[in-house]
C-alpha cells in the first residue's frame, strides 16, 4: 500500500459500472494515472465534488495494476471557476494533455505549464499566447520542438530576415534567395521563429506558432477528433 500522497488535476471522469467512476488524474509526481473512484457516482460525498476538472487536488492510490485505486482525495486550493471560451480552452488542455502524455510519464515542466495555463485563463490574459505556451511545452516534453534558432540544412544561425520552411523530425531549412516570386510567402520569417525562440509572441509570432503547433501536434493527436474543439466550433456557430 502506497502512503505517498500525490499533487494532481482531474483531466477526465467517466462512469465505471453502477456506482463508480474510473478518474484520469494528472500528476506531478507520476504523470497521467487513472484510478477507479468506488462507490462514489450516486452519493453527495466530499470525494465526489472534488473529482471535478481544474480543482488542485491531492490524492493517495493504492493497487499495483496500471488501473489503480483512489484511496483519499483532498483540495488544495479553491476550484479554478471558468466559463465561456476560458472554458472551452481549459476543456482543450485536459483533452489534449489526456490524448497526449503517455501513462507514467512524469514531467515537471508540463505539470508547471498546466498550472500556468489554468491560471491564465482564469485571469486576463491572451487566451492564444496561454495556449500556444503549454503547446509547445508538450511539443517539448516529446522530443517535437525544433530548434528555433538553426538552420538545420546548412548548420547557420536562423536569420531574421530569410525565410524558411520545416522538415519534420528534422528542423528548420532556408528557402532559397531566388525561389519564384510569391513563393517565400509560404515560408516562415526567421525574426518570428528568433521571436519564439526567446518565448516572444509578436503578431507575427504569434500566427506561427499557432501553425506550427498544429502541424506538429497532429500525428500525436491522431485522426479522432478533439471533443473540445467540436464543441467549441458549435458554440461560435
């Protein structure tokens, strides 16, 4: 029996047999760890209003299958309350933080960035640089980031005034100087890609990011649709 108690989020819950729940948690010490939460659907307990998404919570587990068991849950903090697309946003984290980090996979930098990101969301802050940042720092955890300071091709320094396109799973590479007219528009600038670099999001920084995130994190989603972000388009609509 495991005493050790663990800092974590609900990223997901979902009903488990008559009375139960099986429960997604992501923690800091452990990474993504599922846990059954027994005889908990149908009652008004404490444990069941804590097991609700971007509550701070800790936990203890038991059991030695990778389906573990909940022994006690307590808060932390107050619950993180969001609405509107703050919401919707924070409902993409945890979907893409569950599709993504594998099981067990500890990290305390994506831990960190989800946290931050909450917090954001909960405040003023741009919802797109809030989430382009925890992106990239799961693009990062998985080994996907590129350099954005290299010109991979040509082993040079990232200019700010060339352009340049990505190969992937392999960096950055310059757009030749006489490429066709128009055809450098298809290109990515060398002072935004030197602007991320630095964790500066310019307006232009800001529209690369965004398509690089989305290239990048693709094959990691995979071809099922993020719930969130169905909700999401039906909600503007």
């Amino acid at each position: 029996m495991n005493n050790d108690w663990l800092t974590a989020f609900v990223l997901h819950r979902r009903a488990y047999r008559e009375t139960s729940y099986i429960v997604d948690f992501f923690t800091l010490e452990q990474g993504k760890v599922s846990a059954v939460a027994k005889g908990v659907r149908n009652s008004k307990s404490d444990k069941k209003s804590l097991l609700q998404p971007f509550q701070a919570l800790k936990l203890q587990l038991a059991g030695k299958s990778d389906l573990k068991n909940l022994r006690q849950v307590e808060s932390t903090a107050p619950s993180i309350n969001l609405a509107g697309t703050p919401l919707f946003c924070a409902m993409y984290l945890n979907e893409l933080t569950n599709r993504i980090m594998p099981a067990g996979l500890a990290s305390d930098a994506v831990y960190e960035a989800y946290e931050q990101a909450l917090t954001s969301l909960f405040g003023d802050d741009d919802i797109e640089i809030t989430l382009r940042k925890f992106e990239l720092s799961l693009l990062d955890e998985m080994g996907l980031l590129p350099d954005f300071t290299q010109d991979v091709e040509y082993e040079m320094p990232i200019e700010a005034e060339k352009h340049y396109v990505l190969q992937p799973e392999f960096g950055f590479c310059a757009l030749p100087d006489d490429v066709p007219n128009g055809y450098t528009s298809k290109g990515l600038p060398g002072s935004a890609l030197l602007a991320l670099a630095e964790g500066e999001f310019t307006p232009i920084s800001k529209r690369v990011a965004k398509l690089l995130c989305r290239d990048l994190l693709k094959p990691l989603i995979g071809d099922k649709p993020l719930k969130s972000r169905e909700l999401f388009v039906i909600r503007k609509h």
